[in-house]
C-alpha cells in the first residue's frame, strides 16, 4: 500500500505563534522539532495500517532556504522517504504512479476562521478567499484535489477543531480526524500535549487505512473555474499576466480551464 503523507506545521500541537513557523530563531527549531515528531507519528500508524512505501511532502513554506525544507532529517522514522520541493503542489510523482492513501498532517484552517490557529490560504499577507467551483476551500481544499486529480483519497485530517470541521465539511464525515488543539482565537489554544498528540494521530492514522474507500478522491468539478480574492490591489499583480487568468476587479483573479489540475496549474506556477 502506497500513503503520502503531506504535511504543515501550523496544525501541530504547540504551536501558536508565527515565530514557531518561520525565520531562523530558537521557536522555530523548536516548532522543526514538534513538527517531525507528530509526521514519525503518522508514518508509525501508516505501517501499523499496512503501509508499504510512505512518501511525506513538506508543504510548509517557511523563510528562504527552509521553504518546503522544515523537516529534521535526522529524525525522521527511517521507514519513510521524503521530499523537499521547489513550489508547493510541484511533486507530482507518487499520485501519477498510484498512490492508496493520503493522510494529511499539521493542517490549518482557511483565512478569515476566527478559531483557526494561525489561519491562513496560502499567503497570511494576501490571499483573502479561494473557491473552486464556487466552494470556499483552504489549503486542505488545495492538497486534497491535488490528491484527488490523481485519484487518490484523503483518509486523515490532523490539526486543531476548526481545521477538522473544515475537511469533514469538504471531504465527508468518512474522514478520519485528529484534533490536537482547539484555537481560542488566532493565536491561542487549548492543547493537547505534544506526547498525547502524537498517540492519538498514530492511531488516527492507523485507523484511517483500514478502509480506502471510506472518502471518495476529491474533485472540485470539471470544468473547473478558480477564484482568487487578494487583500490589496499590489498582492494580485504577480499573478495577473499568467496565461489563462483573467483579472475581474481590482482585487479578484479567475483562472478557468477544464478540470482543476489545468486550472491551478496556469494560474499558480
């Protein structure tokens, strides 16, 4: 059984504070630190569930050099290879060779949650909203129709309350969540300790493999129109002369094309 683990940190237990998720300063090492532990969880009850090659995408885009490369190396589980990426969402190669299972880890809720830790959709400083098909999605709407284009299921979501409402409410109540912090605004928590977090997410992940079919693979629709909706006029500009996008007003981009790969693709690299 092929499982991706694809993960962030900011739906990890214990952290609460953008220090813990960028910048090269001590909360950060220390958020590294947490961050790897709670992914060895997952690959422990990925095995434990019958996994036979894990691969984990670090989707956390920190500062610089440390931009998809906030794993410990030396720490992960040796049962596990992972990848560091370029662009997030840019490593396809699991799900176009057949993937089982997707278990996804550290999530955060989209922007604008007032219970989400450290919410945000891709940019903290300037996307507003993102829909797909019209459905308001965060970065667990994004990873789970990268997934899903290959026809691989999301089984697991771990991260805080608001987070695991989010993806049941997306992907179904066959999901599999863990909920390791409940956020007291957007940047507090009630938490569960980091011990106690990763018990319950082996488990989560174990559990979650017992049933592949129990999420179907998620797919926004085809056609699929992406709309992006930015804080300030400046922040859409980047994006605006990408082929196939289309700028409706000052602060909204669509990209349109006929299934989601094509319609994310033109529009974000």
């Amino acid at each position: 059984m092929r499982v991706h683990i694809i993960s962030d940190i900011e739906g990890v237990a214990g952290i609460v504070r953008w220090a813990q998720v960028s910048g090269d300063q001590a909360l950060y090492h220390e958020g590294r630190r947490l961050y790897t532990a709670e992914i060895n969880a997952a690959v422990r009850g990925a095995k434990a569930g019958g996994a036979t090659e894990i691969v984990v995408m670090d989707c956390h885009g920190a500062d610089g050099d440390y931009m998809f490369n906030s794993l410990l190396a030396e720490e992960l589980d040796p049962d596990c290879e992972f990848v560091v990426q370029s662009e997030w969402t840019e490593y396809t190669e699991l799900l176009e060779a057949g993937c089982d299972a997707a278990l996804f880890v550290g999530m955060h809720a989209k922007a604008g949650t007032p219970d989400g830790v450290l919410s945000h959709t891709v940019s903290s400083q300037a996307w507003r909203e993102l829909k797909f098909n019209g459905v308001s999605v965060g970065e667990t709407g994004i990873n789970a129709a990268l997934c899903g284009h290959w026809s691989c299921p999301v089984l697991l979501v771990t991260g805080d309350r608001a987070t695991c409402a989010e993806a049941r409410a997306l992907l179904g109540d066959g999901l599999t969540t863990v909920e390791v912090k409940a956020g007291l605004g957007r940047f507090s928590a009630r938490q569960k300790t980091p011990r106690q977090a990763r018990e319950l997410i082996e488990d989560g992940a174990k559990r979650a493999l017992k049933d592949l079919k129990a999420v179907a693979p998620y797919d926004p629709g085809s056609p699929c129109t992406i709309e992006i909706e930015f804080v300030s006029p400046d922040r859409l500009v980047e994006y605006r002369n990408r082929r196939g996008v289309e700028q409706v007003d000052a602060l909204t981009l669509v990209s349109k094309a006929g299934d989601w790969w094509s319609a994310w693709s033109q529009f974000y690299f």
